[in-house]
C-alpha cells in the first residue's frame, strides 16, 4: 500500500470515529434534554407564578406546556397527580388554565368526545366511573397508598358525573368554567385512552 492510500485510510477512519463521537455526543445531549416526569415535576415545584411579570409567567406556562406534551401519557398522568401540579394550578388565573388546558390535552379529543355521546346513559355513566376509578387507582399508586387523592381536578364529584352523564361530556365540557375545564382534563385524556385501546368502543357495541 501506497503512502498516500495509506493516508486516505487513516483520515478515513479518523472522521469515522469523529462521526460516531459526534453522533454519540448528540445523543447524550437529546437524552439530558429529554424531559422526564421527575423533570416537569421538578420544573413546576420550581415555579412560583404570583412573582412573575405576565410576559414571565406567560414564558413559563408554554415551557412547562411543552415540556408536559412531550411526555408518554402514563408519564403526564404520574405529573398530574403530583401535588407539585396541584399547587401551580391554584396560582393560576382562570384565562392560564384554559389556555393550558387547550395546549395539553391530547389529540384525538373530539372524536373521543363524538364517541362518548353517541352511547347510552348507562354506558356513559360506566365510561366515566371507569375513568375516575382508573385516575383514583394511579393516584394511590403514585403517592404510595399514603395521601387520598384531593377532590380536585381529579376525582370528580358525583354530582359532576352525574351531569356528565345526563347532559354528554361535549354539553358539560363547552359550557364549564375554567377551573371544571381543569378538573376535567385528566378524564378527558383518561377516556381517550380507554377509545385508543378500543374499550370505550366495545362499551358501545355492548
């Protein structure tokens, strides 16, 4: 082999291995960036809305917004049931909840809500138990069975599903406050996820 044949392989390979460095160094960059429950948890124990100016806080909530979107549902459902989640929300203004409930429920809602008023008042009330039973279970679960869940925004009361189920979600959902928005999301995106899994359709077949 050549002097110079030889050189070519060398610096071939030397930009392989740079390439590879390169690709592995982005890699670990993406992953630290990545966020994760303990992350969005952390940012919003972190986060302080009453000492913000409204650019700030408004900077803050799309962070956080983003930062929720990019997590796997069962993720999203372990933050929401924090009691990190549970006190930001109390900081902010009705017109931030529903702003941030707009951005964060997941895609597929409408269809869902299609779904839920299509069926009969007895499939409606059981899609709606299952889906607050389910939430009631992750809480436990989360929190070690060692704090009930709050009322809010999580278990619904009984007179909340009993409109829910009299009226449709679709009725309920359009003609609530934002705080009841808020306190609707997580059975929202819990309902979704039973017509992901084709539960909420098998209810109506029955």
């Amino acid at each position: 082999m050549t002097t110079s044949r030889y050189r070519v392989f060398v610096w071939a390979g030397l930009a392989l291995v740079c390439l590879w460095g390169a690709v592995l160094a982005g890699y670990q960059i993406a992953a630290a960036w990545r966020p994760t429950p303990e992350k969005v948890r952390a940012y919003a124990s972190s986060l302080e809305l009453d000492g913000l100016s409204p650019a700030a806080r408004r900077a803050a909530l799309e962070r956080l917004a983003r930062q929720l979107n990019a997590l796997g549902y069962e993720e999203r459902r372990a933050v929401r049931l924090g009691q990190a989640w549970e006190r930001l929300f109390e900081q902010m203004t009705d017109a931030e909840k529903l702003w941030f409930v707009e951005q964060t429920l997941p895609g597929g809602v409408k269809q869902m809500l299609d779904a839920f008023e299509a069926l009969p008042e007895e499939k409606r009330r059981r899609a709606v138990e299952d889906s607050v039973r389910r939430l009631r279970e992750a809480g436990t679960e989360i929190r070690s069975g060692t704090t009930p869940l709050p009322t809010n925004r999580v278990v619904l009361s009984e007179e909340m599903q009993r409109q829910i189920v009299q009226l449709g979600m679709k009725a309920f959902y359009s003609e609530s406050s934002a705080q009841t928005k808020a306190e609707l999301a997580p059975v929202l995106e819990e309902m979704q996820r039973l017509m992901e899994s084709g539960r909420l359709m098998q209810e109506r077949e029955r």
